[in-house]
C-alpha cells in the first residue's frame, strides 16, 4: 500500500467519524426538542384542566 492510498484512507475514516458524531448530535438536539415540546404541551393541557375546574 502506497502513501496514497494510506492517505486516502485516513482520509475516509476522518469523514466517516465526524458525520456520525454529527448525526449523533442531531439526533440528541432532536430528542432535546421533542422533550421540551412534550413538556410544554403537558404543562398547556395541566392548566386548562386546573382552569376549567375538571
């Protein structure tokens, strides 16, 4: 195996790392957003149980 190739290679695994930490931080800021919409969707619902008296 030449220098090339030895290059080329690195090369490709330095890619493949840094998209699957970046997909693994999409996937986290995904989950982070889904949290907080349930969380404010559960408190809505809370308060209009308390305000309606049910």
């Amino acid at each position: 195996m030449d220098d090339e190739e030895k290059i080329a290679r690195g090369v490709a695994c330095g890619l493949a790392r840094h998209e699957a930490a970046r997909a693994d931080a999409n996937a986290r800021q995904l989950l982070r957003g889904l949290l907080i919409f349930a969380i404010v969707t559960i408190g809505f619902i809370a308060r209009r149980i308390r305000r309606d008296g049910r």
